[in-house]
C-alpha cells in the first residue's frame, strides 16, 4: 500500500492478467478500496507478512510475482527471497535499493543498525530526497519494516537471489537501485 495503493496490481488487472493478488503487511488504504470499487476490481487483496508460512500458503503460487522496496526492509532478505520463490512459478520483477560495489570485495552488504549514526547519515546522504528511517534517524528496532536494514550490494544481489532457487536474467538501474527480471532456477 505504501504510497502505490494497488495501482500496480490495477494495471496488470487492465491488462488482462487474471488471479492477481497484492499482499501487503498494512490494511488496505482508501484509496485503494475506491479505485477497487470504481473498477469493480477481481484484485485480491492478502493483508499479512510474506515471511509467515501462513500468508504465503494464502497469497498461493502466481505466474508473476513483482515486488518493490521491500529487501532492504528487511531483517532477513534472504528468507523474503525463498518466500517469494515460493510462489514464484514464471518470473520474479524485483525492485530493490542497492549500495555501489566495494572495490575489491563482491557480494558486500551492509548492516544498517550495527552502523554508528554518523555512518548511517553518510549512507542516507546519498539519497537526499528520499526518508530512509533508520538510516537519517536512530534505528530503533520497533520501527520493524519501516527501518532499512541492508544495504545491498548488486553482487550480493544476484548471489542471494542464486541461493534463493532464482536464476537472474536482466538487471536496469544505477548503483543505488536494481531492478531485477528473475526465473526459478
């Protein structure tokens, strides 16, 4: 829901995909719930956490599955990864922020909360426009999803997503965001 409201969910739906199903830890907004209504939408909506066995067994396998600005939200990416293969059958559209590569050291991740606050604001400085929770502001651990937890690296990207059972077939963006077309491997 986080400032998309279903719209992604709405377009593959006016583009003729059939058993859509947006997922979403929040409720859904209003502004979902009336562009539902004013399309009479079959979208489905799963409200829960892809890391519970329970919700992936509800959200159930799709042909399709896209999945955008949450893997650095995360504190385990790599669990959110063998959920999303789960129920992943065709393709995996994986948007996530990145960090540049470290020079000399492939599949480099950073771990936002061990970092000291200045260090966490000179990470967020590279992202002016954007609210990184957690990174310009102190970490709390009660901030869950909200907060950034990773950053991540391309390398260490494609070897999570290997691990994961994907095998990556295109990769766009710069060095602080990837987007991801991937297949179960």
């Amino acid at each position: 829901m986080w400032q998309v409201d279903g719209a992604i969910a709405f377009l593959a739906e006016q583009c003729g995909a059939r058993a859509i199903t947006a997922v979403d830890l929040m409720a859904p907004t209003g502004a979902y719930a009336a562009e539902h209504a004013r399309r009479s939408s079959g979208v489905r909506f799963v409200e829960g956490d892809v890391h519970d066995p329970a919700v992936v067994a509800e959200i159930g396998p799709h042909d399709v599955v896209w999945c955008s600005g949450v893997l650095y939200h995360s504190p385990n990416p790599l669990l959110t990864l063998q959920r999303l293969r789960s129920i992943t059958t065709e393709t995996l559209i994986l948007a996530t922020e990145t960090i540049p590569e470290v020079p000399g050291l492939a599949g480099a991740c950073v771990f936002w909360p061990g970092l000291a606050q200045r260090d966490r604001r000179l990470h967020a400085r590279a992202r002016p426009s954007v609210k990184a929770v957690g990174l310009d502001s102190a970490f709390e651990p009660w901030q869950s999803y909200e907060a950034w937890w990773w950053g991540i690296s391309r390398t260490a990207l494609r070897g999570m997503l290997l691990a994961s059972g994907f095998e990556v077939r295109e990769e766009y963006g710069g060095p602080l965001h990837a987007t991801v077309i991937a297949v179960p491997s």
